[in-house]
C-alpha cells in the first residue's frame, strides 16, 4: 500500500508536528460545538482531525480510507439522532467533514491552508446568529443587484478584448468597463455600509471608495444625499471631502512609487490638498449632535446600484479617453496637460499614473509630470463640485462644499504657483538622484 513507511524510515519529528496541527484545529472548531452543548463536541473533533492526519501522513489510500471512516461515523450519529426525534445535525456533520479534510492536509504536510479553512469553519459556525439574520434581512432587489455585480466583474470583464478594437488604440473596452464596475461595486459599498452602519457608513465609503475614483464615490454619495431628502447632509459634506482628500494621497503614492522625482515638483500643492480638505472635513458639523431622546433619521434604501448611472458613466469615460488621446497627439506638451485636466474629471488616478510613467521613461521631465499630475488633481476636486451640485441638487451642500473645496483648489494653486518659483538648482540634484533610481520601473 503507498505511504506506508517501515519503523526506521518512519518521519518521527514530521508526524508529531502534523499530528499535532491537527489535533489543535480540530479542538478550536470542536471548542465552539462544545459550548453550543452539541453531541459531537471538542473531543470528537479532535479525533476526527486525528484520523484525517493519521490518514494523510501514511499515503493517499490510507487518508480516503479515513475520510470513509469519518463518513460512516457521521451517518451513525445522524441515524441515532433520528432515532430520537430530533432533527439530524447538518451543520455539525458539514464541520465534522471539513475538520477531517483539514487533517488531511495536515497529515501530507500543509500549513497555512488547513490553518485559514479552521478559522473560516470556526467563524461560520460561531456566526450563526449573525449571518441568519443578514441572509434572512435580504430583499429580492438586493439579492438581484448582487447577482447583477458579479455577472459585470467575472462574465462580461474576461470576455472583453484586450487590445484595442481600432488600428489607433483610441477604443479600449477593458478600460472603460473597468469604470462601469468601479461604480456598481463602489455603489453597492455604499449601500451595505449604509445598511449596516448607519450614515457612519457613508464616511467610511468615502475615504475608501476616493482611494479607488474619488469622482465615482462622490456621484455615489450626492445620489444618496438626494434619495435621503436631505438627511445625509452633513455625512455627504464629510464624505466628499474625504474623498477629495484620499484622492490625494492615492495620486501621491502613485507619484512615489512610479516616479519620486516628479513628486518633488508635485509635492507642497497635493500635501496642502490633502491638509486643507482633512481640516474642513473634520470640522463640526452644522447641525451639532442630536437630542438624546430623538431617532436618527430613517434613510430610504432603493437599490444597491443603478446599472443605468454605470453604463452612462462608462460611455462618458470612453469618449473622454479618445478625444484625450488625440489632443495628446496633436498638440504636444500642451495636449499632455489638457490630457491631464480632462483625465481628471473621469480619474485622476490614470492621468497621474500615465504621467508618471512618462517621466520614469524620460519621455517628459519630472517637473512637466509633477504638474500634469497636480491639474489632474485639481481637475478632480473642481468635478466634484459640480456632480454634487447637479446630482444631489441640495442648496445647502452646495453651499459648504463650494466654500471647502473651493479653498482646497485655491491652497492646491497656491502651492503649485510656490512650487514653481522654487529656485530649480534646489531640487535639480534630489531630481537626478531620485529620478535614476526608480527608472529602472519604467523599463
């Protein structure tokens, strides 16, 4: 029979490690079924992955021979439970099975695997509660909206071509269904942490999503500012302005990582983007905090996402592209900077990375990239203005949003225009000797 070793040829030091691997994850998910007074406890798990690892050390017969073993365990237990009137323990035997695999993989020398399926056993099962209530909470819409997402990112995305579908490379698919995405998945965030959180949710998909597309996450946030009738007014100031604020830092560490001599050029106006949008975010709001007897405001929930909203924004990003491209190509340097504003509006994100990459490759210099990168962002924070302004059509938000972000835009310009008449002999040595050490990226 394989695996079967001799006394002497026996792996001593290896068994006792994998027996005992498997001994101590079948007695951290047992511990859970133990204190929920079930029949098989911890000292039927501990076995069951005993008998998967003493199965998997001595070859592949002996570990399906204990895995059938296992099985034929599982339908006593189930028949006895039966016997009683009681309902039979699926949950349990599904556990007891998985727990057996796990010794399994131990036994033939796996780690992190069985490791990470233990934890993810052991948090289904002490999750029960938990995630019963959230499977049994869903509506059909969300259910269907779900279903919807995953079909965008993992049917239609790999099926799209690659290259371009024209001889100039104006029309690239993959790229603007990449937007599409972006904006059902940044959606549907929005509305699981709103759900789940509260308007705490809105802030938190604000910084996160503005990692991402700061302009998808503010069209996101003013539509739901318009479904709440007002009542996320204050959660909706905060989020687009920390979204202003990690789009910021997002194109910062572009910069860095693609072309840290750029980043001297881009430096102070991004730094007093980021400073200035985290201090009027973080100011006090202009309600103040709620009485103590009063309920927070009820926010209606239509649907996780509007694939409508997605696909239109996939169109713009994709006429966007090509009218930028061929502005680029016509125009030289000064299509490059017009290439980088209109990038802006869609994502800044990509015009930052594309000038970054240029400098890297000597294509342009390092001051041209850094103010490239710096109109994209600027360009990113004057769009979202004007999406809260036509989306969320709230006075108010309007109001505030145009006195912050038109002081972060004007701190951005001011530190761009010190940027500039810094003396270039002050950052021409730090330029060379940072640009030589990240060209390697580029090659």
């Amino acid at each position: 029979m394989d695996g079967l070793y001799t006394t002497a040829a026996f792996p001593h030091l290896q068994a006792i490690f994998r027996l005992g691997l498997a001994l101590g994850l079948g007695l951290f998910v047992g511990l859970e079924r133990e204190w929920r007074h079930k029949d098989a406890g911890l000292r039927t798990f501990g076995f069951a992955a005993l008998l998967g690892a003493l199965g998997g050390v001595n070859g592949e017969s002996f570990a399906l021979v204990s895995l059938a073993l296992l099985g034929l365990l599982l339908t006593l237990m189930n028949w006895q439970v039966i016997r009683r009137g009681d309902r039979p323990e699926l949950t349990t035997s599904a556990a007891l099975l998985v727990t057996g695999y796990v010794g399994v993989l131990c036994g033939v020398g796996h780690t992190f695997t069985p490791v990470v399926v233990t934890i993810a056993t052991a948090g289904l099962l002490a999750w029960k509660e938990q995630l019963a209530d959230f499977s049994l909470g869903l509506t059909a819409t969300e259910l269907r909206s779900a279903i919807l997402l995953a079909v965008l990112a993992f049917v239609i995305y790999p099926v799209l071509p690659k290259e371009p579908l024209d001889p100039w490379g104006l029309i690239q698919p993959r790229a603007a269904w990449v937007t599409v995405i972006l904006i059902a998945g940044i959606g549907f965030a929005n509305y699981v942490l709103l759900k789940a959180f509260g308007t705490k949710g809105v802030q938190i998909t604000g910084f996160l999503g503005g990692l991402v597309n700061s302009t998808v996450t503010v069209t996101e946030l003013a539509v739901r500012e318009k479904e709440s009738g007002g009542k996320l007014h204050d959660e909706a100031y905060r989020g687009v302005l920390l979204a202003t604020c990690a789009m910021a830092v997002r194109n910062t560490v572009l910069l860095g990582i693609v072309a840290t001599a750029a980043l001297l050029a881009a430096l102070l106006p991004i730094a007093l983007i980021i400073v200035v949008s985290l201090l009027f975010a973080t100011r006090d709001t202009s309600r103040g905090p709620l009485p103590a007897n009063s309920l927070p405001p009820v926010i209606p929930l239509h649907s996780p996402f509007s694939l409508q909203s997605a696909l239109k924004f996939g169109f713009v990003f994709l006429v966007l592209q090509i009218v930028g491209t061929l502005a680029q190509r016509a125009l030289g340097q000064a299509g490059f900077y017009a290439v980088s504003i209109v990038g802006g509006f869609v994502s800044s994100a990509s015009a930052v990375a594309s000038a970054a990459m240029l400098a890297a490759q000597q294509q342009v210099t390092p001051a041209v990239a850094g103010i490239a990168s710096v109109l994209a962002s600027l360009a990113s924070a004057g769009v979202n203005l004007v999406l809260v302004s036509r989306v969320a059509q709230d006075r108010k938000l309007d109001r505030r949003l145009r006195r912050a972000l038109g002081a972060v835009m004007a701190c951005g310009i001011a530190g761009a225009v010190i940027q500039a008449h810094v003396p270039r002999e002050m950052t021409l040595h730090y330029e060379q000797m940072l640009g030589s050490k990240f060209s390697h990226l580029a090659r």
